[in-house]
C-alpha cells in the first residue's frame, strides 16, 4: 500500500486566545445558575430563621434577604471581574501574556468585593428592597 502524502502546511491566521477577563466572565456566567441558587437558598435560610426568632411574617424578610444576598453577590463577582480586568490592562501594558492562569486573580480579586459586601450589601438591598412594591404589600 503506498504512503499517503502528508497534507501540505496550511498558514491559517490561529485564533488569538481569549483574554484573562473573557475567560473570568465566561467562568462567571457558567456558574451563575449555581451560585444563584445558593444564595437563594442562603437567604431563604436566613428569612425563615428571622422569622422564626421574631414571629412575624415570612414575606418581608424574604424580599430583605434575597435584595442584600443579591446585592453581595453582585458587588463580589463585579469587584473580582474589575480586578481581573485591571490586571489584565497591566501585564499588558508590560508586555506579558494576558491569557495564561497566572493573569486571573484568585483571592486577591475577591477579598474586596467581600469587604465590600460587607460595608455596601445591606445598606443598599435594603434600600433596594424598600423601593420594591413588596415591602408595601400588607401581607409582610
């Protein structure tokens, strides 16, 4: 059987690898569904034990806790998504890769946004959640 030619080398543009942030939001939206659902249930958790310690109702407590989990959330995966773009914008301005692992930020990326949470997130879910028709439906 004789030898099949090999295929001559064909000098195609290679796609450029995806930077460090697209790689960190296409991590983060895979994963929203799962942590949506944790945080949901994190805050139903919450609503029922506040409500069981106070007596009242369900309903108001339940909007409170999913507006402030939300808000976290959100302030958390938005401050690691910054500092992920900012280091980016630096190892590029340096002249290094920009699409390796070492670019995405681990901790460092998350522990301002958990401060963050901490000083922001009730503050402004429960303003959030003030503003919604909910906290005035006479059922809470």
């Amino acid at each position: 059987m004789p030898a099949s030619p090999l295929p001559e080398a064909v000098n195609e543009p290679v796609a450029p690898a995806p930077s460090a942030f697209a790689a960190a939001w296409l991590s983060w939206r895979a994963q929203l569904g799962r942590r949506l659902l944790f945080v949901g249930g994190l805050c139903v958790g919450i609503s029922i034990l506040l409500a069981a310690i106070d007596g009242r109702g369900l309903g108001y407590k339940l909007v409170y806790s999913l507006c402030i989990g939300l808000v976290c959330m959100a302030l958390i995966g938005g401050t690691r998504l910054a500092a992920v773009w900012i280091v980016e914008r630096v190892r590029r301005w340096r002249g290094r890769a920009t699409s390796d692992t070492s670019a995405r930020v681990g901790w460092r990326g998350v522990l301002p946004g958990a401060l963050l949470a901490i000083v922001v997130g009730p503050s402004a879910g429960s303003g959030w959640a003030t503003s919604s028709p909910a906290s005035t439906h006479p059922a809470c």
